[in-house]
C-alpha cells in the first residue's frame, strides 16, 4: 500500500507510512463511537482532555523539567548537549514513575547536599504536585463535559 501510494522502494518510509495510517485510522474509529450514548460522551471528553489538559500540563511541566535538568548539568563535572539530553531524559522518566536517579552521581560527589535538595524538590514539585493537578483538571473537564453531555451528543450525532 505504502509502496503504491508513496512510490518508494524504501522499508523505512513504508513503515513509517503504515504507522501513520494504522494509528490515523484507530483515531476515525473513534469518531464513528460518538453515534452511540453509552461512548459518545466519553470521546468528547477524551478529545477534549488530550486538545486542552494535556498541552497545557506539558507545557507548565517542560518549565520543572528544563530548570532541573539544567541545574543538574551544571553540578555535573560533565559537557557536552548529549549529557544535557540524557538529564532530560531521566526528568521525563521520573515524571512517568522510573527515575534513574544512578545517571546523577557525578553531581552528587560534587554537590551532594545541593543536588539532593534540588532531586527532592523536583520529585516533590513534578510528581507530586503537578500530576495531582493533572488529575484535578482532567476531573474538572470531565464534569464539565459530563453536565452537558446529553446536549453535545445530540449535537455530535
């Protein structure tokens, strides 16, 4: 399909091709299940979260994100934009429950009450504080969307 469409000859850009239209695909999936009353209301709120609640957490997460793994790179004795990008790396990982808090040894022989302070502080601030917030707003929006659900399912029928 891929080969006809794209006219290459390369696995690399078929694979690629068929990622995009298998998970495009599965996404119009989800817009014949508004038809119904028991999943309609839960594709608009789900459309709803990943449009509004989801960029607006990454974005206020990015700031935590880009500060930590900066402060550490500079306590780090190391150099170079790959080691930064690897502290961006474990920020994100903590974020998602998997911290490889090993990667910032170096920072804490160097620094090591300063460095602490500054992990605590993140793992407090991202983990705790923001993905609460997350689940806050997401619940927010779908009260929101569940007061007038009846309404925008008729509308999206």
């Amino acid at each position: 399909v891929a080969r006809a469409s794209f006219g290459t000859e390369e696995p690399l850009v078929e694979n690629i091709a068929l990622v995009v239209a298998s998970f495009a695909y599965w996404l119009y999936l989800a817009w014949f299940m508004l038809g119904f009353q028991l999943t309609g209301p839960f594709i608009i709120s789900a459309f709803e979260m990943l449009g509004t609640d989801i960029p607006a957490f990454l974005m206020a997460v990015s700031i935590f994100m880009g500060a930590f793994a900066s402060a550490m790179y500079i306590l780090s004795t190391k150099s170079g934009l790959a080691f930064l990008m690897q502290d961006f790396e474990v920020c994100v990982m903590a974020l998602l429950g998997q911290p490889n808090l090993q990667h910032f040894d170096d920072s804490l022989q160097v620094w090591p009450y300063v460095a602490k302070g500054i992990i605590i502080f993140y793992l407090i601030t991202v983990v705790l504080v923001m993905l609460n917030l997350l689940i806050a707003k997401m619940g927010a929006t779908y009260n929101r969307i569940a007061e007038q659900s009846e309404r925008e399912w008729v509308l999206e029928r």
